[in-house]
C-alpha cells in the first residue's frame, strides 16, 4: 500500500470513529456516562472501521483518486456500506455480545459516508504536502527513459520526476527543459533534487553506464533500479519489449511450488463449488433470454490454449449468432461487434456468460485467476510477433485475471501486447493473496459493467 494509501485508509479508520460517536449522540442524544465495557467498546470500533475500511478497499477507494470523478467516488462508496452492511450482519449474528443497536449501526454508515465522500473528494491537498511522493530521477535520455518518465506520470500518486541525466552523446527523446545535468554531475545533481531513487533507463549500458557514480550515490543512500524493474514497481505490469532473457532468469518470483499450486487448486474448486451453487437459479433465465432473442444453442464451446500449451474446451453461454464466423473465420471480437446480440452484450458487460467457465475450473481445465486462454488460431501469429508470449502458458488460464481487470477490451495484436505484460506480471508475481486481490477487483468490474 503506498503512502497516499495508506493515508486515506488511516483517515477512514479515524472517520469511523467519529461516526460511531456521532451515531450515538445522535440516536440517545448524549454520550453514556458509564460504558458497559471498555473493552466491547473497543471491539465494536474495531469490527466496524475494519469492515469498512476493507470494503472500500475492495471497491478501489485507495486507489487512482486523482482519475476519480466525484460521482464515481459516490457510487463506490456506495456499494462500499452496502457490502460492509452484509459482513456486519454476519459478524453480529456470530458475535451477539458486539452487536450494535440498529438506529445507533444505520446513522454511523449514514454519516462515515458522507464523510468519506467529503474526505476523499477534497484528498487533493495531500499531494501539495512536501515529501509525499517519492522523488525520482531517471539516467539516460533515449526512448526508454522517455517511457520510464511517462510510467512516473502516470503514477503520480507515488512517484515524482525530478528530471533526466544526459549521457554523453546521447540522442534525446525526452523534453529538454527536464534535463538537469549530465552523468558526471549526478551525485551532486542526486543531492540536490532531493533524490530518493534513481532509475538507470540506459538502452546500451556497455561504456556509457555512469558505475562511480551511481555507486557513490548508492553509498550516500539514494536507491538505484535499472528501467524494466522500476516499471515492473510502478505500473503492475512487465516491459516486453526492454526486456532480455537474462532478466527472467536473475529476477525474484515465478513461485511455482507444489504447496503453491495445490492451496491454488483448493482454491478454485472451493470458488468454482460456491460460484456454481449461487448461480443455479438464474441459468435458467439465462438459457431462455439466449433462446428467445436467437435461434442456436445455448451453450458455446470453442477449442483454447491451456497450461504448458495443451488445448481445451471452454464453455461458455452463447453471446452472438449462431454463424458468427460461417463466412470470416476465427477473428477477434470487437467491442461494438455486430455479430453480438443485445443479450450478448449484457452478459459480456457482466461476464455472466462466462458461468460455465466455472465447470471448467473444476474439471482441472481452468484456474480461477489467471491469464486469459486464447484460441491456437491466433497464438501461432502473436508468438511470432510479440516476444516471450508463449510464457504465460506457465499456469492455468483463468475465468478472471490481472490483464482482464487492469486493461480494458482489445482485440489486435497490439491489445495482445498490452494483455500480455499483465499477464507475464501475473505469472512472476502471482500469488494466493494477488489471486485473492484479483477476484474481488472482478467484483468491482463487474458492479460497475466494465467486463469486456
């Protein structure tokens, strides 16, 4: 969790707190004089700003608050207090001794809302306080300092660009007026800037990379990254293109243990068992809307790519005609694709058409979370042209995933680029607790209609 994070999260806690006294003022008209117990006291503070706290977590209230309108705060936030109030009456009903009134519980939420409203709409002044975000400076000039400078942009929340060092001879791609100096003054331009990190982005190092001087300001404290890694920190995805073999091999993650892969498997079919289960009321409804708009089947079955590039069946609920590619052939699925149906269309926004993916999961087919599987048709091109794409093959692929909660819907080659530096991500950093991340960032697309 970064620092702004961390600091938004910290004021909830405390707003939480205000409401709960501010509740209870409000419904007796006065604080108690004698509290039952300190230490009920305590738990119901504790119960209640940690649900809430977690639920707005879950609908990404820490996050990207500078590409937030204000509505779209509201709205989380919303579903926020919805989704806290059900996990409240679950604890209450399992915990009856820390059980708040009703009048006391509903003007709490009322009022923590609207002060979380107020407090992470008007969150802006905390990027004006000194210091808060990470001072970076970037070695090289090149396009890949170009790129390195637009990641730090893009993630302003945490990290600031305080300007370029100029190799000599270098050919710049980068703005002019953020150059700063040049390698020989680095240390002294490091101290000076304030520098808390320095990123080596030096597409040829042989002969140009400044070693004396970035192990001096290595010494003096300041810490040192090369490129791809930082960009790796910094936007939750990998750098394909600047990125060579000997990095995969040298470089932390790929945990692919067996105690991993079987706590991964209990997952998925403990998720693909509750998932299956909730939804068995409404797939009758879903196979009568699909037949009532369009003749076909119900259910779609295409061939797909699975782990270490064995091929599959995926099933799915049919979401275009029936002769969808009678005539075209394999190809990719626009966004506004004519060959979608209205029904189509709504269970693409709301993924419901990919319920009967959950029997692939428990077949052993499919992971819960992973990377998206693709059909042979198109992998034999994109292995061609984009580097490394075979990799993600490495685990399961999944009805969720990094790439499809963090990149909207694309359907080129280019897309397939993008997809797979958040899915070579997930393959090096995956994990049960990024697994879990992902699943309920897949809450939020869904809520929100942002499936593909």
């Amino acid at each position: 969790m970064n620092k702004l994070s961390l600091l938004l999260a910290v004021g909830d806690f405390f707003l939480v707190i205000l409401a709960y006294y501010s509740g209870i003022i409000l419904r007796i008209g006065r604080l108690p004089q004698v509290w039952p117990q300190s230490s009920m006291l305590l738990a119901q503070i504790v119960v209640l700003g940690g649900i809430l706290v977690f639920t707005s977590g879950i609908f990404e209230l820490y996050s990207h608050h500078r590409t937030l309108s204000r509505i779209s705060i509201a709205a989380r936030i919303v579903f926020s207090l919805g989704l806290a109030f059900v996990f409240l009456a679950a604890i209450f009903y399992m915990f009856p001794k820390i059980v708040l009134g009703r009048g006391v519980l509903f003007i709490t939420m009322a009022m923590f809302g609207l002060c979380q409203y107020l407090w992470h709409s008007y969150s802006s002044f905390i990027f004006r306080i000194p210091g808060f975000n990470q001072r970076c400076m970037v070695v090289g000039v090149g396009d890949l300092a170009y790129d390195i400078g637009e990641a730090i942009e893009e993630e302003s929340n945490n990290y600031c660009l305080v300007g370029y060092i100029q190799p000599q001879g270098a050919e710049i791609k980068v703005d002019v007026d953020k150059i700063i100096g040049m390698v020989e003054s680095l240390p002294e331009s490091a101290v000076r800037e304030r520098v808390g990190k320095i990123v080596v982005a030096l597409s040829e190092r042989r002969g140009v990379l400044p070693f004396q001087e970035l192990l001096h300001c290595r010494f003096a404290g300041i810490e040192v990254v090369e490129a791809v890694t930082f960009y790796e920190e910094a936007t939750g995805k990998l750098k394909i293109q600047d990125i060579n073999p000997d990095w995969f091999i040298y470089s932390t993650g790929f945990g692919f243990g067996n105690i991993i892969r079987f706590c991964k498997r209990s997952l998925d079919i403990f998720f693909a068992l509750i998932g299956i289960i909730l939804t068995l009321p409404i797939l009758p409804l879903i196979a009568l809307a699909i037949k009532l708009e369009s003749p076909g089947e119900v259910l779609f079955s295409q061939v797909r790519v699975g782990e270490n590039g064995r091929d599959f069946k995926i099933y799915k609920f049919r979401s275009m005609r029936q002769d969808a590619e009678a005539v075209s052939g394999a190809i990719w699925a626009g966004e506004d694709d004519p060959r979608i149906t209205r029904v189509g269309n709504f269970l693409r926004k709301t993924r419901l058409d990919e319920i009967p993916q959950l029997f692939n999961v428990f077949m052993g087919d499919m992971a819960f979370v992973g990377p998206r599987p693709e059909r042979p048709e198109f992998i034999t091109n994109l292995e061609k042209e984009i580097p490394y794409y075979s990799k993600r093959h490495a685990l399961k692929p999944g009805v969720t995933g990094w790439a499809q909660v963090c990149y909207p819907y694309g359907a080129s080659v280019e897309d397939s680029m993008m997809k797979l530096k958040y899915d070579l991500y997930y393959v090096k950093n995956f994990s049960i607790f990024l697994d879990l991340k992902i699943m309920l960032k897949t809450v939020k697309v869904v809520l929100f209609g942002q499936g593909r």
